[in-house]
C-alpha cells in the first residue's frame, strides 16, 4: 500500500455517504476530507485520524515495516510527517524514515 492510495481509500470506504457526515465522524473538517480524498497528505494528527476510521495501520499505508510493533507505531508518524513536505521527494522521505527506524532499533537494543 502506498500513502497516495490513502484519498482513495477513503473514497472508497465512505462510499456515497456525504463528505460533511463521514468528515464528523472521523473528526476533521470537511475541506480536509476533501482534500484527502483528492491526493493531499494530511497532517500527521490528521493521518492518525483516518487511520482509525480506516481501520488500518499506519505503518502499513507507508509501507514501513519492522518487525517490532512498538518500533513501528513510534515512527510511523515520523515517516509520514517526512513524505507529505513537498520540498522532500518520495524517495528522500522514505529513506529519512528507514534510518529512524534503523536508529530507534539501535537504541532499544542499549
């Protein structure tokens, strides 16, 4: 899964219920949906947000994967903070979020 497939599934999900209905239910405005839904990375409390309502891990959206949950859930917010700057290709983004991972594995294992 990728974080640019998030608008779509999101679409997908609210089906033809209303943007303003679904966007309370999530608890973001409904222009945020709105652009969601339309290709834009959401902020990080945002992503958190729609990942609840989405049912899904965060990590799995980003494509980041570590073996241990509890490394994973920590910086997978990092990641996705580092993939919606638009000054940042994809590439540079998912790389800076391989070497947190890689950074907080070490630490743990002091």
């Amino acid at each position: 899964m990728s974080i640019h497939r998030l608008g779509k599934l999101v679409k997908e999900r609210r089906e033809d219920r209303g943007i303003r209905e679904v966007a309370q239910e999530i608890g973001i405005s409904a222009a945020t949906l709105s652009r969601v839904e339309r290709g834009k990375l959401p902020d990080l409390f945002t992503f958190r947000k729609i990942c609840t309502w989405l049912k899904v891990d965060p990590a799995e959206i980003l494509g980041v994967s570590t073996e241990d949950h509890s490394l994973r859930q920590n910086s997978t917010f990092a990641a996705v903070h580092f993939k919606a700057d638009a000054e940042l290709s994809q590439e540079a983004a998912g790389d800076i979020a391989l070497l947190i991972l890689a950074a907080q594995r070490e630490a743990m294992r002091k």
